[in-house]
C-alpha cells in the first residue's frame, strides 16, 4: 500500500492529477493479464496428495 500511495504522488507530481488518475486506472483495469497469460488459467485440477517428502530431510531430523 504505501508503495502505491509513493508512485500515484510521483505520478500526480510529474504528469499532473489527472493524467495520474488515467494511467493509474488503466493498470488497474489490465491487472488480471499476468493471470491471463500464466499457465494458472489451463490447470484444471490441483494435486490432492502433497509432494513425497525428502528421505533425507526426514533422517536428519530423527538423528
């Protein structure tokens, strides 16, 4: 929050309020396309079973 609330007074600063206000809501408005573009938006099940744990990990931890 307060590195938005930094570049939105930057911005207001050096392009004025208004033209702020526009490209401020413009990358709001195109925020969603990292998801869009991810493989996130083709998975179609999560995994039901968590990864095997690491045998190793779990000797030291005994030992």
């Amino acid at each position: 929050m307060p590195v938005g609330a930094l570049l939105a007074g930057v911005l207001g600063e050096l392009l004025g309020v208004r033209a702020a206000l526009l490209v401020l809501g413009i990358g709001k408005c195109l925020a969603f396309l990292p998801v869009l573009l991810s493989p996130l938006r083709t998975t179609r099940a999560l995994p039901t079973e968590p990864a095997p744990a690491d045998p190793q990990l779990s000797e030291e931890r005994t030992a």
